[in-house]
C-alpha cells in the first residue's frame, strides 16, 4: 500500500512581509490565490484535503474541494507556529526594538524565540502528531494539506530526522510550494520536494 501526503504552502497574504503566526488571520492576496490555483494545476488528484483553520488556508482548501469535488476538514493542529511578540511585525519594526533580534533567531530558532511564542519543540509535536494521524486515518489514499511554511518544515525535519534547527535555518518554502511524502508499507518514507 502506498499513500502520499502533499503539504501545501499558502499564496501570499494581504499585508506584506511580516511575521504572521497563528495570532494574525491575514486572507490572500490576488496574487496569493493565482500563486495556489497555479501550484496544483496539472497535479494528480487527491482523495481529501485538510487544512489548517486560518484563512489564508482554507479559504482556497475549501474551494479546491468543491471544484474536484471531493472531500475537505480543517485540524488546529496544523496551524502556523505562534510568533508572541513578533505576531504582525514587519523584519524592520522587530529590528528597531533589537538589532540582533533575527540574526539570533536565524542563527538557533530552537533557543532564541521572541518573548510569548510557541516553542518550536511543541509546535513540531502537534504537527507530527496531526501528520501520523492523517496518515493512519487515509492510508492507501493521496491527501492535500494546505498550511504554512512552519508546517512544512515541521514535517521535512520529522520525516528526515533533521534537527529542527536545520530545517528552519536553510529550507526555504515559497509561496505555493509543495512537499510529497510518499509512504510505502514497511519502507522509510521518501521525501520530493517541489518549488512553484
């Protein structure tokens, strides 16, 4: 039995470069939701999407849904990481606070958090924890995720057995990217990774 989980990037949202967590519900922009439509176009079918709650998610899960017609639910658990402090703010008003704010937050996401967000410890848990539970729930079947970025680094470093620094320091997710993860009974699952 082979199942394949897709975990989707949203489009760009409303509002610019900023640090949105699971504290700001931006919706997409034009753009954003040309960058998504364009992602999947071509793409084999899937049997169900989830998504997470927020809106630059599943606004356009839910559309997908009706268009192929199949089946759609939303779990908390892949919302995006919660940015404390940082939630809403552009790279340039965090700098103005702390000049070295992000070059240590890049350096070791694990240990330099800002103040009031969600340890990144945690945040991979209750991702992984929703992943192998959509995995048991649709196996043998193709499922669409469609989520943040920090969702899809949280499930390439579960996956890999990267450390959590290293995903989120080097893997960059565009807008509209995509992950696979093919499962095949009895084998380490395999990792394509797509750029728009």
């Amino acid at each position: 039995m082979t199942t394949v989980i897709e975990v989707m990037r949203h489009g760009e949202p409303v509002g610019g470069r900023r640090y949105r967590g699971h504290g700001v519900d931006d919706p997409l922009t034009d753009l954003g939701w040309q960058q998504m439509w364009d992602a999947v176009e071509g793409r084999p079918g899937w049997d169900f999407i989830i998504s997470s709650p927020l809106s630059r998610c599943h606004e356009f899960a839910q559309q997908l849904s009706k268009k192929l017609k199949i089946g759609y639910g939303l779990d908390d658990r892949f919302r995006e990481i919660g940015f404390g402090v940082w939630e809403g703010l552009t790279p340039d008003e965090i700098l103005t606070k702390d000049s070295h704010a992000l070059d240590h937050f890049y350096a070791d996401p694990v240990n330099n958090r800002p103040e009031g967000a969600e340890p990144l410890e945690a945040f991979s848990e209750r991702v992984w924890e929703g992943y192998n539970d959509l995995r048991r729930k649709h196996a043998n079947k193709a499922i669409l995720i469609v989520a943040h970025a920090g969702v899809v680094r949280a499930i390439t470093a579960n996956t890999l057995h990267m450390s959590l620094d290293d995903v989120y320091s080097n893997l960059k997710v565009e807008y509209g990217g995509i992950v696979t993860s093919i499962i095949e009974d009895n084998k380490p699952p395999k990792l394509v990774i797509k750029a728009r």
